[in-house]
C-alpha cells in the first residue's frame, strides 16, 4: 500500500485548489470541498448544519419568523440556528484563504490522531450521527410537528401515519415530536453531568495521583465509598430523596460517575509523575498547582476525551433507566426513558411507543461508543510523545 | 527571595557548602539504605566542580539532595545534613521557599534529554514558564526572550523552533532546549547530571563547549556529574571523587591527575586509555562496587583495594585536609595519617609511589 499521506493530499489539495472550481463550492456549499477532498467526518459534519439550517429556515421559515413570546426552548434553537449557519460559511470561506498559504510542513500530534481518526470509518460515521442528533435536538422547535405535551384524547394510540409518522400515545401526543424533545433532555443530561463528573474526577485523579501519600489515601477511599453503591440504586435512594426534576436528575448523574474518570487519571498520574520530566520541572521550581494544572493534566487530556465521550452514552443510558423507573423525568415532559416507560403497557398492541424511543436511546448510545473507540485509537499512541 | 542579579555575585565567593550530607532511603521492605553518607564540598562562585565516580555510588543522589528534590517520604536527608547556598540553610528550609530558590538561584539538567522535556508543550511555551515564574515577564517579553535563549544555547532558526513540539527535535538539540530552560532563571548555580552521556559522541564535545562558555559569560558555577575522565580533565577546575556514598578524595584537576592520593582514584586514571602513554594493557580496578545494602562499616574500597592492609578491614578511615600551595586538598584514605607510619613504616607520599 503506497498510500500518499495525509499531509501531501493536503498539499496536492492546496495546488488543485486555484482551479476556481472548490472556491466557488466553499462560498455555496461549506463543506463540499471537504469532502471532494475525502476528509468526510469534517466535510459531513459541516454539510450537515450548512443543509439543515437552510433546510429548517427553507422550509419552517414561518416559525422561525414567528418573533412572538419566545421560549427558552425557541432561543435556542434560533441561536444555535443563525450561529450554525455563520460559523460554517464563515469557516468554509476562511478556509479557502488560509489554504492557500502552504501547509504547514510537520503535523502536530492532534493533526496526526485527527489523520487516524478519519481513516476510522465507523468512528466518522458514528461522530456523524452524533452531529446529527445533537442538530435535531437543538432546532426541535422548528423540526417538531406538534406540541409534545399537548394532550388530544380524541387522537389516542393512533398507528404511524401520514399525519403523525411515528403514531400517538395514549394522551394522543404525537410520538415524533415527543422524540425530538426527549433528545433535547437526553442529551442535555448526557453532556452536562458528563462535563461535571469528568471535571470533578480528573482534578481529583490528578491530584491523588500527584500528591500521593494522605491524600491519595483519602481520595481513593472516597472512590471506593462511591462505587461499592451499586450505581442504579445510589441514584434511585439520592432522587427519592429530593424531587425528581431535570436539576437533580443532572447533579446527581454528575456528583456519581466521577470516580470511573479519577482512577484512570489517577493511573495516568501515577506513570507520568515518574517521568523525568516531572522532575525537571521540578527541578525549575515550578509550584504543584502547576506542575499538576500545566504539565499533567495536558499529558491525560487523550485519556479525559475519551473517557467523557463514553460516559455520555452511558449516561444516557443511565438516565433512561431511572425515567423508566419512574425517578426520572417526570411526564408529560418527554425524555427518552419516561418514554419507554409510558409505552409499557401497550407493548403487545401500540408496539412503537416503547420501540421508537429505545432504538433512539441505542443508536445514540452505539453512535457516543463508536466514536469513544475511535478516539482512543487515535489519541493513546499519538499522545505519549 | 528577591535578591539582587546574580551576575554581581563575587566570582570567587563561596556559593555552595555542602557539609556531612548525609541521605537514605527507605526500601519497600523498610529496609534503609544510606545512599550518600558524610559528603562535604564546597563550591565557589563561577567555577566547574566535577564529581565523579562509578555508577551507584550517590553522584545523582548528592545533586538531588542539594537541590531537595529526594523523594519523600521514602528518601530523607538525615540530622546533621547541612547545605548552604550562599549562607543559607537549605535543609530544613521552607519548601514553598526552596521551591522558589530552585530554577531562580540553582538549576540542573538531567541525564535523558528525550524524556526531560513535556511531550505536549511546545519549546517555546516550557522556556517562557520559566522566565514568567522567575523572572516576572509577560508572554510577549518571554517569548522574545526565549528567541534570544534558544539562539544563545546554539539553535538555528529559534523563531521556527519555539513552537516546536519537543518530539521534533533531535537528542542533542532537545538537551539544549534543557539547557534554555535551565538557563532561563539566571542560576548561580548549575547543576549538571551527566548531561552528555545519552548523546553522540560528537554532540557531547559540542555540548559541553557550550556549557562551559555559558558558565563563563553568565559568571555560574558548575556542579557537573560525570563518569568521565576527559571531561573532567578539560573543564574543571576541582574534582571531587565518590566511592560508594562516601567522598574518597577532592583536590584541584591538575593535582588530581599529577599526583592522586586516594588509591581508587588512581585506579580509575590507571584505567583510562591515554594517547600520551604506551601501556601493554589497561589495569582495570579489580572487583565491582558493592551493593548499597552491604556497605561494609570499614573502609568501603579495602576489598578492591592492592594497597588494604588489615586496619583497612577493621575500622573507616578519616578524612585527612591539607592546603597545599593554597588549594584545598582532602583525602578519605588510612595510607595518608600516621597510622600508616606507624604500622608499615610507610609515610603518605612512599605509599603512592607503588
């Protein structure tokens, strides 16, 4: 296999480009150029919110235009609609002028893991259908046919249709739009207590690990206090305790999944510490707030990622198992497992209504581990130096 | 401490006392084992000291102890261990304290340049830390500093090699980016633990040309550990010779290869090829340095020894100072005090001569 590499496909790119034809492409179509250049997983992503977004204003243009009593929900999706489009226009069209300067000669260790990563099919796929899930949940607004909640008992457990495509529900909620909005919730829960438990374990790991001696001690028992609970039924006591509502739903998912992340950075911290040159940095008498804050935890960044993107699909999961158990996000709000849970008992007849929802929470979750994998495919080996 | 810059210390001063240090560590099994025990030297602003002896026998324990960076808890200096930087105390010191005296006032480099440095900063970023911790610059003046500090310890186009991964350049070069760094924070002092031993030959020489230019124009004293001879030989100025923890002999370069006193240093000359010389074979010392955990109560180099004799076995010998035409000379040997008069008729200077 003599395959060219990706820096000199970048450079055969760069010296096609003054053709005029891929300018033109990056003010039209940002992203095109991407991937005539077969960089798929950054072209893909970037094609997808350009076409969406002038897909979602095409088409729901009226709803968009609609200034009148904004939701939180509205502003969002309105944000994240006109941000969406300007970055990747902007993005495509910033790029077609840096380009022209030459490539810069030596990649970088990101650029390198980024080269791998794309090589990784099913991992560009999955971070694909990632983009996509996440640009669903955040235009839902527009993208919605009807009010989730609202209630139409005169359309009840109707089957999948022209009018309602993924049927009705027993209040006569269409299935669709509840779908849409529960990935608002899913995923909102997913990332935001992913984000505090890895932060919170990664500066403990960090710490333990580089301190050592008492305090190593004591944060590790600490660690072991909280996994010796079995996960599911710490979550099921913690939200008995409080009312379940999305807050406390999302605090108590973050405030228990740390301890996965602290061992493996402390681990991490544990090796690196070792290496010499922890001690030369010392040696140049650099305080422990920074030796840990600048040089180790940049060297267990690969690690973190890695470990943050799994955890959000099995946060997911997690979430939609204390929904089903009826701790979760209480109805009408819809959130995935409240979902499955309110499809329960029409399993046998109205099939969809448990169906639909866990396909969506497998196929998130299967798509959030993909990319976990492929990443750390790609960032273990480039990152150890 | 916020002293003033360094360049105005006297050259010539004592910078460095180092008294009775003595470390151990303690081994999983609890076992303690006194890696250095009872090394005293002296160090004067602006010149090159050089320790040598084999390896194991506490050269890099002694720097670390100097600089307080053995291990805890398993390593310690003991009571009575005393190091003192220009007057200063540093043993029992304030760590937040000697944390700000190392990299500010001493420095040191390390022996593998390929792991010295951290893989996911740039060049430029781990050379500017220092100069914004020590020396107080904001990014901009740090960044040009760090120009002038790459092209000083001879890297070509230092602009380009700033932003550099570590993992792009050479061993050399990267123990010259070490050297930046060291640099950085305007030391008084130096520390050097072997710092050319995983290089290339070539390198090396080039390496420690440059090392000793430094010295000279930043007006820095040396501490440089090395197994080396030759290097000892063409760039220091004294030399101090370990043996198993223990500090066998320290006396000025020219006296230390003219006239060695210490059995074991005339050892390791006699087994140094020379070009100056025609010897049939190199005499190779006899025997391996024993292992820390069984150092012998004694004289540590009786066994290894063609001159021991059986007060050697019995009893440590003690260190015998004298000035001899100004410079300080000492010398851990029973064949140098009266006792070896008294027992084979013998005075210090026959008992060379064998």
């Amino acid at each position: 296999m003599t395959e060219p590499s990706p820096a000199m496909e970048r450079a055969t790119a760069v010296d096609a480009r003054p053709d005029g034809g891929r300018t033109w492409l990056a003010f039209v179509l940002p992203g095109a150029p991407q991937i005539l250049e077969k960089r798929w997983g950054l072209g893909g992503c970037v094609v997808m919110v350009w076409l969406g977004g002038l897909g979602v204003l095409g088409l729901r243009w009226r709803a968009v235009l609609d200034v009148g009593g904004y939701s939180m929900d509205e502003w969002v999706a309105l944000t994240t609609l006109v941000l969406g489009l300007v970055l990747a226009w902007g993005w495509s069209v910033t790029r077609m002028r840096t380009a022209e300067s030459p490539a810069r000669a030596e990649p970088s260790p990101w650029d390198e893991a980024r080269t791998v990563f794309g090589k990784n099919r099913l991992a560009v796929a999955g971070l694909l259908a990632i983009v996509a899930i996440y640009l669903a949940a955040l235009w839902t607004p527009y993208l919605a046919p009807y009010d989730p909640m609202a209630d139409d008992l005169t359309r009840r457990l109707m089957a999948p249709s022209g009018d309602h495509l993924l049927g009705t529900d027993e209040y006569g909620r269409d299935v669709l739009s509840r779908l849409l909005f529960g990935a608002r919730i899913s995923l909102s829960i997913g990332l935001v207590a992913v984000a505090i438990s890895v932060t919170i374990g990664t500066i403990l790991g960090a710490v333990a690990g580089y301190i050592g001696g008492w305090v190593d001690g004591l944060i590790m028992r600490l660690v072991d206090l909280v996994i010796s609970f079995p996960s599911l039924v710490l979550l099921v006591t913690v939200v008995a305790l409080f009312q379940p509502s999305l807050f406390v739903i999302i605090v108590v998912l973050g405030l228990t999944q740390w301890p996965g992340a602290t061992r493996l950075v402390r681990g991490e911290v544990l090796s690196l510490r070792e290496r010499e040159f922890v001690l030369a940095a010392r040696a140049l008498g650099f305080s422990r707030a920074r030796i840990i804050a600048r040089h180790l935890l940049p060297n267990v960044l690969a690690t973190v990622i890695v470990v943050a993107t799994l955890g959000i699909g099995q946060t997911i999961v997690l979430e939609a198992g204390l929904s089903f158990l009826g701790l979760g996000v209480q109805s009408p709000t819809p959130s995935w497992g409240t979902m499955v849970n309110d499809g329960r008992d029409h399993l046998t007849s109205e099939w969809w209504l448990s169906t639909v929802p866990g396909l969506a929470i497998v196929f998130t979750v299967l798509a959030f581990n993909v990319v976990g994998d492929g990443l750390r495919d790609a960032l273990d080996p480039r990152m150890r130096g | 401490m916020n002293g003033p810059p360094t360049t105005g210390l006297d050259p010539g001063a004592l910078l460095l006392e180092v008294t009775d240090l003595r470390t151990s560590f303690r081994s999983g099994s609890g076992r303690v084992t006194r890696a250095v025990d009872g090394v005293s030297l002296r160090i004067r602003g602006g010149e090159t000291l050089g320790l040598v002896g084999e390896s194991g026998c506490g050269k890099t324990a002694t720097a670390l102890s100097i600089m307080g960076l053995i291990p805890k808890p398993n390593g310690k200096l003991e009571a009575g261990s005393s190091v003192r930087f220009r007057g200063k105390e540093l043993v029992d010191a304030d760590p937040d304290c000697l944390r700000r005296f190392r990299g500010r006032h001493m420095a040191m480099i390390f022996q593998e340049p390929m792991t010295s440095l951290n893989p996911v900063l740039s060049v430029g970023e781990q050379v500017g830390e220092v100069l914004r911790t020590h020396r107080g610059m904001n990014r901009k003046q740090a960044r040009d500093r760090t120009v002038a500090l790459l092209a000083e310890v001879g890297i070509p186009d230092p602009r380009r090699v700033q932003d550099e991964a570590p993992h792009r350049l050479s061993g050399g070069m990267r123990q010259r980016v070490m050297i930046a760094m060291a640099l950085a924070g305007e030391p008084e002092l130096l520390i050097a633990d072997e710092p050319t031993t995983a290089l290339d030959v070539t390198i090396q020489a080039q390496l420690l040309e440059l090392l000793d230019d430094l010295r000279e124009r930043h007006g820095m004293a040396m501490l440089l550990i090395t197994h080396d001879l030759g290097v000892v030989a063409e760039f220091c100025h004294r030399v101090a010779v370990m043996y198993a923890g223990h500090l066998v002999e320290s006396a000025p370069v020219a006296d230390i290869f003219g006239e060695p006193e210490h059995p074991y240093t005339r050892g390791l000359l006699e087994s140094v090829p020379r070009l100056d010389r025609v010897v049939a074979r190199l005499s190779p010392i006899q025997g391996t340095v024993p292992r820390a955990t069984r150092w012998p109560g004694a004289c540590r180099f009786a066994e290894r020894c063609p001159h021991a004799w059986d007060l050697c076995r019995d009893e440590a010998p003690p260190t015998v100072e004298r000035s001899v035409g100004g410079a300080e000379r000492s010398v851990r040997c029973w064949l140098h005090t009266s006792r070896a008069e008294e027992a084979l008729g013998t005075g210090p200077s026959r008992a060379g001569e064998t």
